[in-house]
C-alpha cells in the first residue's frame, strides 16, 4: 500500500540522523520500535478513518485502473463505505461486487450500475435514478476513458473522434455537472472530491494518438478551470496523469488485437492498475486541506510517451 511505502521512506529519511550509538543516539531506544507499528496503524486508519462512511463513484469500474480503484477503497476503508461502481459491461460490475464482498465483507456495500457517458441522456439520469441512500456522493472518480487507433490524420476515422471526445471529454464533464451540485449544496461552499484520470498523452502529444491526446489535453484544462471556480468550497479538484499501464487499454486502441497490444508491454514493465488505484486512494484519503492537486506516474523505465526503453532481447 502506498502509505506502508511513506512510512518507510519516512524510516529510512530518520534513519539517517539516527547514530549507530546507543548512548549519544538521538533516539535513546530503536527507531522502529518508537516509530514502528503504532506509527503504521495510526497512518493507516487516519486515513481509514477519512474515507468512511463515504459515498464514492467510479466510472469506468468494469477493467482496468477502475476495478483496482474500487478494490483500493474498499481494502482502506472496509467498514463502512459505499462504492457506486459504473461501466457499460453490467456483468463485470456485478463481478466485481461479489469479489469486494468476498474479500471484505458486508462493511462495503457495491452498487453495480450500467452507464455509458458518452450517452448525455444516461448521464442526466444517473443521480435521480441512484437508491436514495446512494444518493449523497462524496467522491467522483472520472475515471472511463479511451483510444481508438493510431491513424493519423487526414486518416482518422470521424467515429472514433466522435467516441474518443464523447467519453473522455464530454462524459467526463456532464458527469462532473450532474454531480457537483450535491457537493455544493454541503457546508463552505461545498465539499467533496472530483478525481479526473489524465494521461501523460495530455501533457505531450505523440503522433498517432493526436486525438486522444486532445482529448486528455481537454481533461487537463477543464480540471484546472474547475480547481479555480470552486477556489472558495472545500471541494478538491485532482487530477492523476498515469504513464503507461497494462489494462484492456491497447486491446482497446488496436480494435481487440491482443497480440498489438502485448506488443506494447513487450520487453518492459508497465505499471499495473494497481499503482494508479492506489494514488487514486491516497489522494482521496488526505485531510481535507490537503489537495494532490496534480501528479504523473511513469514505471522506471519510462520518461515520456516516446522515452520508453525496451530491454534489448
Ligand atoms: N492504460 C494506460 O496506459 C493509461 C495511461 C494513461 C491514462 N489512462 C486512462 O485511464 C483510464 C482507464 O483506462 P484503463 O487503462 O483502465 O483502460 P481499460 O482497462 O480499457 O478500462 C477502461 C474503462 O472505461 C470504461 N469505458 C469505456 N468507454 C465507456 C463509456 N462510453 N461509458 C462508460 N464506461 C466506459 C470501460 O468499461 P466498459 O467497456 O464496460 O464500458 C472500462 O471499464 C482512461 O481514462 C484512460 O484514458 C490509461
């Protein structure tokens, strides 16, 4: 988990000042058993602690840095949250909220709905629809997202402009609007948590992903104008930018060709969705003052969307 990793950076930083003698040690008994497990536990359900009794939506929630994302949350706060859990594929919702069960019992409840937010009708409906007790969402996740293809234009296919700018940008944005009124009606002007999913196809366009990359540059703009126009609430505008991650992601783009996109992942290590959820999840679970406003996760071998060593084989 991301904050067992911040505690031992934070040991291994004390560490340092710490003298191999005990007599003139600044710390006259073991760091870690000053330091050690009450130190861990206390991170950890502070941050437990944050989240409960939180009502999160995850859109997107079928595959991918999605289905880790609401794993990650029902693992840190598995007493008593609630995961509204979104996709267009019903079945792997469904399956995904018999594992979280499984793995952490009743103390989580999941609800499984199907939603495409690129279908602007769906997603005025998607609150009003919500059982009541789902209704008072505390934390959005727009998180759906993808790529179609590496066409470049005067080549690109106006459907997949057409789908790309629907989902990743128009959905991403008509779900923040049918959301944020909740938040703003909640005390300082408001509170809750918006977490957009960027990419670092946001930040540097690549020749062959000139829509996507659009759309993630959208997604970036429209974050930063939002973080300014609620600068007097308490609600917190993140954005998360991933580097390259092994999802259904290149299946995706190469139009189902599993053996394009193991290609991509060939000969290097990308991250898993795991290690964006859990960015996700500790973004989520800071003090309420404290904002992430802004991060970019690359695995170590990768320095931007063309800086990508491959071992030689
Ligand atoms: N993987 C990477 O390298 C990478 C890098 C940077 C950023 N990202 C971003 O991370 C996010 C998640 O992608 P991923 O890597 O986890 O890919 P993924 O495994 O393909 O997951 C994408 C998710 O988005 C959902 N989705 C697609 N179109 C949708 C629609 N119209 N309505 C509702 N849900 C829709 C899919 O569910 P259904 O098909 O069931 O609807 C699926 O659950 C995306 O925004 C992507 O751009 C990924």
């Amino acid at each position: 988990m991301f904050f067992n990793r911040a505690y031992h950076q934070s040991i291994a930083v004390l560490r340092q000042f710490a003298s191999p003698y005990p007599r003139i040690s600044a710390f006259p008994r073991p760091l870690t058993s000053v330091l050690g497990s009450s130190f861990r536990r206390t991170m950890a359900s502070a941050m437990a602690k944050r989240l409960e009794g939180k009502t999160i939506v995850i859109t997107g929630a079928s595959s991918g840095i999605g289905r880790s994302t609401a794993r990650e949350f029902a693992r840190t706060a598995p007493k008593d949250l609630k995961l509204i859990v979104t996709a267009r594929r019903i079945d792997a919702l469904e399956e995904l909220a018999k594992e979280i069960k499984e793995e952490v019992g009743e103390g989580v409840k999941t609800l499984p709905v199907k939603l495409d937010v690129s279908n602007p009708e769906e997603v005025k409906n998607f609150v009003p629809s919500l059982p009541a007790e789902f209704q008072d969402i505390d934390i959005l996740v727009n998180n759906a997202g993808l790529v179609k293809g590496v066409a470049q234009a005067p080549n690109i296919d106006p459907e997949d402009i057409n789908i790309m700018f629907a989902t990743n940008v128009t959905g991403l944005i008509n779900l923040t609007q049918a959301v944020l009124p909740i938040f703003k009606k909640r005390s300082d002007g408001g509170r809750g948590d918006i977490i957009n999913i960027g990419s670092i196809a946001g930040r540097e366009p690549y020749p062959g992903g000139s829509i996507y990359c659009s759309t993630k540059a959208a997604v970036k703009s429209f974050t930063e104008a939002l973080r300014k126009e609620l600068i007097s609430t308490r609600i917190r505008v993140i954005e998360i930018d991933p580097g390259q991650v092994e999802t259904e992601f290149s299946i995706v783009r190469f139009y189902g060709d599993k053996s394009k996109a193991n290609a991509v992942y060939a000969n290097c290590e990308p991250l898993t969705p795991d290690d964006i959820a859990e960015v996700i999840v500790f973004a989520a679970g800071r003090r309420e003052n404290v904002v992430i406003a802004d991060t970019l996760i690359f695995p170590s071998h990768q320095a931007s969307p063309g800086h990508l060593y491959k071992k030689p084989q």
